[in-house]
C-alpha cells in the first residue's frame, strides 16, 4: 500500500501519476498525466479524486482548459475555463458544470460576450449580452434554458430598438 511520495507508471512505461499517497490512495498534491504522459490536472486530491485547488489541461498541447476549484473529482466553486490560452469563462461551477453567476469572453478577442446566470451550464434567469466588435450592449433581460425567455431589452448601438417580451428567443409583438 503506497504512502508518501511516489510515482505509477502504465504498462507502456508512461508516468501516469506522481504525488503524494496515503492508504494506497492520491492523496494530497500531485499530477494526474494521460495515457501517453502528458499533463493532464496538476493540483489536490482527496481519496484518488480531484479536491481543491487544480489545473486541468488539453490533451496534446498542454494548454490550460481550467483553473479553479474542485470537489470530489468534479468542478465545484470558482474557476476559469481556457480556449486556445485564453479565458473563454469565469464564474461558478456546481458537479463540474456552469452554475451561478458567470461571466463568458469571446476567445477571438477576449471581450465580454455574457454576463448573468448560468443553470446547468445554460444561460438560465438575469443576464446581459453584448456585441463582439465594441464591446457594448446588446442585450438585457431575461433568459431560460439558454434562450432569452421573459422581458429584455435589445439593443443597437447604444439604442433601444426592442424592449417586450421574449419566448423561446423570440421577440413577442
């Protein structure tokens, strides 16, 4: 039974895991790698699963998918999720999903894309979108199941252009 320090390798000869053990188990820091050696999450575990503070990273060029919080090999709490090294997401995670307040980028060029509620990595109650090119406002109001759902306000430069009622994404005249 491991206890300490120590590394497992596969049946390849690939270091599949190096941290800490107790009982025979992952047990505080350590690096989790797939199958061919690459990093995979680099942070805490508790009882073989991912607790704490982690890094997860993409299989094959080791850029960062996400960084923050887990609980019992899931994301839970706050994080940041990565796209091609940047940040595409920022906000709450419940059972390894968006949950809560949140807040969406565009990878293309960092901007604010959302910003509101998520319930099961949907958008889902207050929120705002906004334009990819200026940044501004383009939408404010509520949604439901990832579609704006209820009463909102849409926007054109700055403008008001709509300002009703919406089901299932579309405007209510």
């Amino acid at each position: 039974m491991a206890h300490g320090k120590g590394k497992v390798y596969n049946d390849n000869g690939f270091l599949i895991f190096e941290g800490e053990f107790r009982n025979g188990l992952k047990n505080g820091k350590g690096k989790d790698y797939f199958r061919d050696g690459r990093l995979k999450f680099k942070g805490e575990f508790i009882n073989n699963k991912e607790n704490g503070q982690g890094i997860e990273y993409y299989h094959g060029d080791g850029e960062i998918k996400f960084k923050g919080e887990y609980k019992e090999g899931k994301r839970n709490g706050k994080g940041k999720e990565y796209r091609y090294g940047v940040k595409v997401f920022k906000g709450e995670f419940v059972n390894g999903v968006r949950n809560g307040f949140g807040k969406e980028y565009y990878p293309q060029n960092g901007k604010l894309k959302f910003e509101g509620e998520y319930l099961n990595c949907l958008r889902n109650g207050k929120g705002k979108e906004y334009y990819f090119k200026f940044g501004n406002l383009q939408f404010e109001g509520e949604y439901r199941m990832g579609e704006r759902n209820g009463r909102g306000k849409e926007y054109y430069y700055n403008r008001v252009i709509y300002d009703g009622l919406y089901i299932n994404g579309i405007r209510i005249k």
